[in-house]
C-alpha cells in the first residue's frame, strides 16, 4: 500500500467517487456479455470524461478464448504443445508491408491477421504431413470461456453483478467530474443493449451537497441569531442596522482574498465564516455603544450639541483598539496554516477564511461603520413622549431618542446585578484567583479521559463494512460469504442498499486479496430511521420536533446500528472492521491498514511476535472493557492487530 513513506515523494492522489452496476432487467444478457460491454464500450466512453483518472470494471467474467488441447491427438502427430501456443500467437497478429504507389498516389499497406471467432483458431496451422495440413481443430476444441477472477461483487445479497469505479485525477473537482460522469451516462441510455441499465450504487456528490447544505444552513441559522441577539440589546434599529449589514458586506468581501488565494468555496471556508460571524460584529457593537454613551451624556448635560461630531469623537475613541483587536483575533488562527498531511488540507481553508474575514472586518471598522454611523444616527424628531406602543415602536423604528442602557429592559437589570458582583470580586481578588486555580487543576484529569483524535468525524451517509477472513479461500467460497453478508445487511430497515466486493478490482490502485471484504452501505435519510425514545419522544408537539432533534436525535444512532450490525455479523472465521468509505480509503492510504487505529508488530523471531501480539490482545480486550465504563474514550473505540 502506497503511503506517505513512498520513496521519491510519491503520494497517491486518486479518489473513487464514483460506483454503478449494470443490471439486466430482461434476462438474456450473462455476466460474460455484460463484462464484455463493459470493458469494450463503457468504459471507454467514461475515461474520455474530463477529470476521469479510470474506470475500473469489477464482476462478470472477462471472456476469453480456450484451447482444450487433446494431448493423445498431440502424441500421435508428434507435435509439442508449445507449437499450439506459438501457431496461435502467430496467427494473431497484423503485418505491415509499407507503401504502394498507384495512380498518383501512395496507399498504406497491412495484413489484417487478427482472430475474431473461434472458426480462425481452429483453421490455423499447425504442421503438415505429407502435404496434408494439420490444424488447431485436429488435435483440440476450442471455446469461449471465462477467465480466471481475482474478485467478484455482489449487489443486495441477490448475486453477482458487473460493476464500475469512476476513479477522478487530482486537482479535479470532484463534484463537476461526477456531474459530467452522470451527463455522459444519460447521452449513451439510449444505446445500451436491450434491457440492461445503468444503476448508481456510490455517488459522492451526495455526500458534497448534503455537507455544502447543511453549512449553508448553519451559516443563516448563525447569521439570524447574531441579528436577533443585536436588535435586542441594542433596542434601536437603526443602531442595530449597522453591524447587521456589516455581516453580509464582509463575507461578500471576504471571497476577493480568497480568489486570489487560490481556496475554494467548501465545506470547510464556509464553516470558517459561520465561526467568525459573531466576531465580524465585535467592532461595530463596540462603536454603537460608545456612541450611544456619548450621546446619552451629552443630553443628560442639556447642552446644544451636533450628533455629527459627538458620533465621530465617539468613534476616534474606539476605532484603534477595536481594529487592532480584530487583528488579534486573526492571528491566533495562524498556527493552523503550520498543519500538514490531512489536517492542513483540511483546515488551511478554514483558517485563510476566518482570518480573511477579521482583517476585512477590521478595515470596515474604521471605514463603513463610521459612515453609516453618521447617516443613520442623525438627529430626528420623537413622535410622541406618551404615546402608544406603537408609536413608540414607530419611534424606535425610525431612530428616535437612543434610551441609556439604565432604562433598557435587558441590559438595565443585567449591569444591576453585574455591579454588585465585580465589586465583590475586587473586594475578594485573591480568593477568587485561587479558586480559579483550583477549578483549573481540577479539570485535567477530566482532560485525560477525552479523547485525542484530531481529525473531526464525518457523517458519511454511508457505511464501510470491510471484514477478513483466513488466506486462501476460493472464489467460490468468498462469492458465497459475500452474498451471505450483504443478505444479512439488507436486513436492516435503515440501510438502502449495499454493494460488496471481494478481492481487487481490475485497476493497480486496489491490491485486495480475495480474503478481503468490503460492502458499501448506503444509508436511508435519517428521517426514515428506527424511533429510538428520548426525553421529549412522549410530550412535545410535532412542530418543536424539527428543533429538538438537533440537538437529541428521536432515531436509533449510527454507533447503535454499527453495533447492532456487527453483532448479526459474528460469523465463524471473519474478523470485523468498520468504517466509512472516504475515511476507510485515506487510513488505508496512509497506513496501510483498514482502521484509524492500529499496532503493527515487526521483529525476526514469529515466536516472539504471536507473544508480543497475545499480550497485546489481552490489554486491547481492557481497554474496550474500560470504554464501557468511560464511553468519551474515542481513541479506544477501534483496533486492527
């Protein structure tokens, strides 16, 4: 397995993204005639999408032709068999005989010597007797059969089928390389043999716009919160306008850097603007409430005064500090630039996206906001002192008289009880400093018990189950054991569909022995999921579900299922492993192994290495019996030997 170890600084950079079967809805089509097609004309038609590293063709069986050779026939001719298998590399073969001129002209000339049938094997020569010619079909039959197979598939536990592995270059955008994938299979429907279709069975594009929806989901349900949570405090509108529209105008901005800087728009740059959205705000909180300050002091003082100037000295104050502690902020993101391997490509985008979007920010803190400070906070008449509350909303609206943060609802009571305490603490320093201390201390044997994967999990949306059984087993054996699996995993309600394969593909970048399993589980939505109980299952009304369930799911849990799966799957002679498909392929590339945590155990003595590997396994069995008893121990939850 290639890793990051390879010499010469070769690194795989290939993704199967990509995964169809060809199903015969009619019946007369055999897995030889489909194999066939496959590798003759679909394949051929898919690798010339842009973007497609290859296609590589799984299941059936690849036809070829057979010489039964009768060795008495051979004796009695006295012709060895090595003259068969010489006549017929001989007479599979084209000739070139250079140039004719004729008429002006020069024509190109070859003998055409290729076999098409087994009639032209059967009539080659092999010797002569006598004049008399002696012929492949003298001493054999010759046959169309299949050829040896180091790797089967097997679709819903109901049989073999010919499958194909779109395979992408690197650099290429996944998700454009699977659409024109998708475009090229509708063109050729129509010419696909009589009731065969082309069935997707992995598509990672649907991995690509669940993920890009859901941060485009967290990033609005981000952006309306930050709103609410200003229009509240603030209680003034057009106070509140101001770091409103300074979110939408910096993340607007913040893709011009990111152009040049050759990042992408993905999951990760999105999720790095929703955790900077209540920070791109900072400054302009900042302003509007010193300014706010400013004029509620210079009206206490009944002086005659001009907002404008009371609103610019306001924010000459404050404009400094808050910009240079925006840029604070985008510094402690620039270790994450530092990273490597898979966490730098998987947090470079990330860090460049927030960091963009703070020092944008700390640009529009002392250019636009001030502007909109004076355009919008301009002197204007009260409707009515004593009015209703609606005029007094109208009043609001309209940016009347800025209330002194004594008299706003939420933050009068809060700064009421926040005074007490801050003197209070300045009055007991020390003791306060030591209890901090104290709860610092406390908190690092909680951190011990954490775990330490770096890298997040990502739900998928569908399943790697990839077991081993004992070295040698036959195709047919491994067939049967495959259908067997996949059966028992249909058996599940939340599971779609599952497509496994034994042994390798017909492409280098797979080298699975036939001992090696592994069946792609496409999940359900989750909707479509088991009802599992929980606090709310029998007392909430339906239309709070939606908002509960993001935070405690009402359906069985992906962990529950894998354990339910694996325990139908204690089948005599296979050892489990779980995973997910993208995760299961980068371990493998990286590690060689199957699982995210593994023990590799080198030495010269085998004595000494199945000792070593006993014990070993006896403190592995513990610290699985410790997870029961500490279930955040991610670390523990998976192990290969």
């Amino acid at each position: 397995m290639v890793g990051p170890s390879s010499p010469f600084g070769c690194h795989p950079r290939l993704g199967w993204v990509f995964q169809y079967v060809l199903k015969d809805e009619s019946g007369q089509h055999s897995l030889g005639e489909l194999r066939s097609y496959q590798d003759w004309y679909l394949r051929y038609y898919l690798r010339a999408v842009p973007g497609v590293a290859e296609v590589a063709s799984l299941g059936g069986f690849t036809q070829q032709y057979q010489v039964n050779v009768d060795p008495n026939r051979l004796r009695s001719y006295g012709i060895p068999i090595s003259r068969v298998a010489e006549a017929v590399r001989e007479g599979n073969r084209e000739t070139g005989a250079r140039l004719l001129e004729f008429g002006g002209a020069e024509y190109m000339i070859r003998g055409r010597g290729y076999l098409g049938s087994t009639k032209d094997i059967e009539e080659t020569a092999l010797a002569a007797v006598d004049g008399t010619p002696i012929r492949i079909k003298d001493v054999a039959h010759v046959v169309i059969g299949p050829d040896l197979r180091r790797g089967t598939t097997d679709l819903n536990g109901k049989g073999e089928v010919v499958s194909g592995i779109v395979v992408t270059r690197e650099g290429s955008n996944t998700l454009d390389v699977i659409d024109r994938v998708k475009a090229r299979l509708k063109e050729i429907e129509p010419s696909l043999p009589q009731g065969v279709k082309i069935v997707p069975v992995y598509d990672r594009s649907e991995l690509i716009h669940r993920a890009v929806s859901n941060a485009r989901l967290t990033l609005i349900e981000v952006m309306i919160t930050v709103v609410i949570v200003i229009v509240i405090f603030l209680w003034h509108f057009p106070s509140a306008a101001i770091p409103v529209v300074t979110i939408p105008v910096t993340i607007l901005l913040t893709f011009i850097p990111l152009h040049f800087a050759g990042v992408s728009i993905n999951i990760m740059s999105l999720a790095g603007i929703a955790i900077a959205c209540g920070e791109l705000v900072d400054a302009a909180i900042v302003v509007v409430k010193q300014t706010h300050k400013k004029l509620e002091i210079y009206e206490r003082s009944g002086k005659p005064f001009s907002h404008g100037e009371v609103i610019l000295a306001a924010v000459k104050e404050v404009a400094g500090p808050t910009f240079f502690a925006l840029l604070v902020i985008a510094v402690a993101f620039l270790p994450v630039l530092a990273l490597e391997g898979q966490e730098g490509k998987l947090f470079r985008p990330l860090a460049y996206t927030k960091n963009f979007a703070m020092l944008v920010a700390a640009v529009l803190a002392i250019t636009l906001t001030p502007a909109l400070r004076v355009l919008l906070l301009r002197n204007r008449p009260i409707l009515s002192s004593a009015g209703s509350r609606l005029q007094r909303l109208l009043d609001s609206l309209l940016g009347g008289k800025v209330r002194s943060q004594d008299e706003h609802p939420i933050t009068g009571p809060l700064m009421r009880i926040y005074a007490p305490v801050v003197r209070w603490t300045l009055r007991w320093k020390t003791q306060v400093i030591a209890v901090a201390i104290a709860l610092v201390f406390l908190a690092i044997p909680m951190y011990w018990t954490r775990g330490s994967e770096f890298m997040p999990q990502v739900d998928e949306g569908s399943l790697l189950y990839m077991p081993t059984t004992m070295p040698g087993i036959s195709i047919a054996e491994s067939q049967k054991l495959l259908q067997l699996t996949d059966q028992i995993l249909m058996s599940f309600p939340e599971v779609d569909h599952v497509l496994g394969k034994a042994g390798r593909a017909d492409t280098p970048t797979d080298p699975a022995p036939l001992s090696m399993l592994e069946t792609v589980i496409v999940l359900k939505p989750q909707s479509e999921w088991r009802d599992a109980h929980t606090w709310y299952s029998s007392w909430v009304p339906r239309w709070l579900l939606p908002v509960l369930r993001h935070t405690t799911p009402d359906h069985v849990s992906q962990q529950e299922l894998v354990a339910a799966m694996n325990q139908a799957l204690r089948i005599p002679g296979l050892s489990n492993s779980w995973t997910m498909p993208i995760r299961g392929r980068i371990d493998m590339l990286n590690t060689g192994i199957r699982t995210p945590v593994g023990l590799k155990i080198q030495g010269s003595d085998l004595n000494k290495i199945q000792e070593i590997g006993k014990q070993a396994e006896n403190c592995l069995a513990l610290c699985l019996v410790l997870e029961t008893y500490l279930p955040n121990a991610s670390a523990m939850a998976t192990f290969s030997t």
